[in-house]
C-alpha cells in the first residue's frame, strides 16, 4: 500500500470516529448548571496567570506587622508598564463628499 493509500485510510479512520462521536454528543442532554460551572471553570482557568493582581489575594499574605508599610494612596502606573502596548490610532471618518 503507497503512502497516499495509507493516509486516504487514516483520514476515513478520523472521519468515522469524529461523525459518530458527534452522533453520539448530539443526543446527550446536559442541565443548565452544568453549562454554568464549566463556564465559570474555563473563566477561572484561561485568567489564571492574572490572579496574582486580584486585591483579595493580599489578605491572607499580610501580617499585621506589615500593615503600616502598606501605602494608602492607589498605584499609579509607571511609564514602563504604559510602553508595553502600542499607541493608539486615531482618525475621523467623513462623509464622502456629493458629487453633482
């Protein structure tokens, strides 16, 4: 068997699996809840590398020692975290102009 017989055969193989995979998912019916927590799951999951920047995630690491080095006045942003993203554009866009 040539090597394009073999992958015709192989791509058939997948084919198969994924149309009665599919046959099979289209008569599974899930609740609602279930729709909601695996949102809320992949949610949690895409955003965890961002988690370390949450407020609430400061009150368990603060010791009471610390609290009078903690500033009162909100962080401001410095000029090298505003250089990571590139500057804006901006533009007007007009009417075109009625030709007679």
């Amino acid at each position: 068997m040539g090597s394009t017989a073999q992958f015709g055969l192989v791509c058939f193989v997948i084919f198969f699996i994924f149309s009665q995979v599919f046959e099979w998912a289209s008569e599974v019916k899930l609740p609602l809840p279930f729709f909601i927590l695996a949102g809320a799951i992949l949610a949690i999951a895409s955003n965890l590398d961002r988690r370390a920047g949450f407020p609430f995630n400061l009150l368990n690491t603060i010791t009471p020692s610390e609290e009078s080095s903690i500033p009162t006045e909100p962080p401001t942003i410095s000029q090298s975290q505003t250089q990571k993203f590139p500057r804006e554009v901006s533009f007007t866009i007009r009417k075109p102009e009625k030709q007679d």
